[in-house]
C-alpha cells in the first residue's frame, strides 16, 4: 500500500511509527511532518492552514492534497488532525475516488461543533454533561446568572484543544462568555458559547474504531491539559498521558461502548451522515455514570503516544477496513503492558515561546524507550531543532504504570533543549491517576 499520512504532531509521529511495523506498507508520506516522520518515511512540505484561515486558503490546501494523492497513486490517505476533517478533506478526496480514513465534513461536526453534539446527545439519550448552547451574549449571561453553581464555558468550534474555560466564580463565567463572544477570544470558534454544567469525577478518554456499522472500543487513556503540575495553570493541547487507567475495569468498558460509542455511532447514521475513523469520547467518571463532556473525531494528542503503542495488530489493515467498510472482518488486539508519555514543551507555552533550539540526546535514550517528535524540524546542518509548543513525547512501555512511569522519565532526563518544560507529575499516584 502507498499511504498519505496528514500532519505533523507527535500523533502523526506515532500513526507513522506504527504502520511502518506492519507489513502492508510499501511507501509512507506524510505532509507536512517533522523530523521524526522524516526518519522513517518521505516527508511532504504542504503545511495544514491555521484553523481561522480564510476559506479560499482552506480550499487550495484540499485541493492540493488531492492532487497530491493523485499524483502518489494513494491507495489511502490517513488524516491526523482535525481541520482538515472538518473542512472536508474526506469528501474532497471521495471526489477523486480516493479512499481516505477519517469522517466527512458532516460527521465531523461531532468535533467541529461543541453545540451539534450537545444537541445529538440530548436527543439520542446519550449521557452527557447538561448544557446549552448559545449565539446571544446577552442570552448566555442570562443563563449563566441563573444557575444554582458555577458552569464550564466552551467555545463551539475549533480552538486547538484550549477552548474550554474553568471558572471559579459566576463573575469568571461572564467574564469568559464576553472574552469569546465580545473580544473575539477563539475568533469564529467563539461566536457560539456552550454552557455546561461542572461534573466531577474522573476524566478518561476512550477510542473506538468504526467504519459507521462496527465499533471497536481502543484501549483508555488518561491525559493532563494542564501545563504546570497538579493540573494547575492554563490548558493546553495535553502536557503527557498514560494508559490504561486501573480503575477502568471490564465493566466500565461496556458500559462507555454500550451506552456511549455504539449509540454515537447508530445517531449519526440515524442523522444521515455516516461516521467512519476513530471516535474519541472525552468521558466523566460521576457517581451517575459516565458522561460525554465531548467528543472528538481523531486519534488523540498525547493520547496517541500511550494507546497505539499498546496496539499489537497492524494498523494499515485496520485504517484500510475502517475505509472499505469492511471492520467487522478484522481482529484488533491489544497489549497488556502500561505506556507512560510525558511531553517536553517550549518554555513559554502555551502562550509566547521561542523555536529554533537543538534538542540534544536523542540518541541517548534507551533502545526500547519511544521519543515521538511534535515540534521539531531539520536545520540546514541537518541537526534536529525545536518548531513549536510541544517539541517531544517521550513514552515508555511496561508490565505496570509505576515501572512505565520511571522508565518514561528515566528517559526524558536523557533529552536537553533550551528552555525546556515538562510535568513532573504524570501518572504519578493522585486523584487523577493511581498507580499499581
């Protein structure tokens, strides 16, 4: 098979890493990449548009995909992040008649739009964080004061993984619904707020394949959004993960894949737009159960770092069954070994931060320890520099969390770049994440 890969985080990184393993794979692309992908496959300098560009821009980069893929004689493109879902690259790619893994542009409003799968759940009795959704400021900030506590605000598009704000106070909430709907705080993605009710309990996150028909729960993950240890300071894309959380028991999964992901998947072909690739359910532990707080329509970052890892079947002939509609035909099996990731950032992030810094040590980590490359790039010396807020994820594979853990951050004691950041606290024994 000839594969077009989609992106350039440590999720493609990881994508890339794990269809190299199998057999299936004759040539591997990946636009645009990093230096990671660079190593193991032909890196391709088409760079995915910032999330508030302009349509004319999001078309061409479609369009040049496809020609792209066209020209390669793709047999699949594999698509990593979500904007490219959501403008519709997959539909633009069935034009061609090129297969592609991945939703259409209607089924990825499940990420695109925090309202429509607010909506979806209400209607298709799915549990879920209660809520609305609103485009009147004056609307929300009524709803808001009327509360019995404090809400969560999020922004309804797009926002990179940082959209959703945490109030202390009805004064922060009001403050965040103006932030977004006022100053323009997320752009576009902030024109329409939801206001959704605080649940406590334990966040996990939960993957499943599906070609629309067949659900194939993945193994759970836990990640951190925070930047600072004990999940304080601002959110950020997830600053590590590990999996599987032990408290995630047989029971609970059938729980999530009975009364959440098979659901998701039966509403969406209810509403006529067949969902097919992975789905990706950020879920509530509460005392009611679990619940949606959202879902996400792709492989998760750093979530990617620590499943597919576990994974022990090829994963191009998954990606190819999700695509021909064909899952149910497949066996999907997974490790019983724990994965610890811990990402490395740019100190600054996720604010202001500077790139261009060598990342030293690289070749000194330990021969089965995984470094997945985010932000990172080739200078003109061909020396490995850092390009963006999350630079690494160092991950590591075990018979346990603890051993996982240690051996994770053994090997980020191994990786130096100027004005490095980590947290020191991920998978570490709290009450987000207890280890065995």
């Amino acid at each position: 098979m000839i594969i077009l890969l989609i992106g350039a985080g440590a999720r493609e990184h990881t994508i890339a890493w794990k269809l190299c393993q199998g057999p299936r794979v004759d040539a591997l692309f990946v636009a645009p990449g990093n230096a990671g992908t660079a190593a193991i496959a032909t890196n391709l300098p088409i760079r995915v548009p910032k999330t508030d560009a302009p349509p004319a821009e999001r078309q061409a980069y479609l369009d040049e995909i496809a020609h792209t893929a066209r020209e390669l004689k793709a047999d699949l493109v594999a698509v990593g992040p979500e904007d490219p879902l959501a403008w519709g690259l997959v539909d633009r790619l069935a034009v061609e008649g090129i297969a592609a893994f991945g939703p259409s542009k209607a089924a990825a409003r499940l990420e695109a739009s925090k309202a429509f799968c607010k909506d979806l759940c209400q209607r298709y009795a799915i549990p879920h964080a209660r809520g609305a959704s609103f485009t009147s400021r004056t609307a929300a900030c009524n709803y808001v004061m009327h509360l019995d506590d404090v809400p969560v605000v999020k922004a309804d598009g797009l926002a990179a993984g940082k959209g959703v704000l945490i109030p202390d106070t009805k004064e922060e909430a009001l403050a965040a619904i103006d932030a977004m709907m006022s100053e323009g705080l997320f752009g576009e993605a902030g024109r329409t707020v939801v206001i959704e009710e605080r649940l406590s309990g334990r966040e996990v996150s939960v993957f499943a394949f599906t070609d629309g028909r067949t659900v194939v729960p993945m193994v759970p993950a836990c990640d951190y959004k925070r930047i600072f240890d004990g999940d304080q300071g601002p959110n950020t894309g997830g600053m590590g993960s590990y999996s599987p959380p032990p408290w995630y028991d047989a029971a609970l999964a059938e729980t999530v894949r009975t009364a959440i992901l098979e659901p998701a998947v039966r509403a969406m072909q209810a509403e006529g737009s067949p969902y097919r690739g992975v789905l990706y359910g950020g879920l509530m532990m509460t005392d009611d159960g679990p619940k949606v707080l959202e879902f996400n329509c792709r492989f998760g970052d750093p979530e990617a770092q620590v499943t597919l890892p576990r994974l022990k079947s090829d994963l191009a002939e998954v990606l190819w069954a999700v695509a021909m509609n064909r899952l149910h035909e497949v066996k999907v099996e997974w490790s019983d070994q724990a994965c610890v990731g811990v990402v490395m950032a740019s100190g600054g992030y996720p604010d202001q931060y500077d790139t261009g810094f060598p990342i030293h040590g690289l070749g000194s980590v330990e021969d089965d320890a995984l470094v997945f490359h985010a932000g990172t790039r080739l200078d003109d010396d061909g020396q490995v520099v850092t390009s963006g807020g999350r630079v690494l994820t160092v991950a590591a594979l075990a018979p346990t969390l603890a051993e996982a853990r240690t051996k994770a951050y053994r090997n980020v004691q191994h990786v130096h770049f100027s004005r490095c950041h980590y947290r020191r606290d991920i998978a570490a024994p709290s009450q987000h994440a207890v280890v065995e």
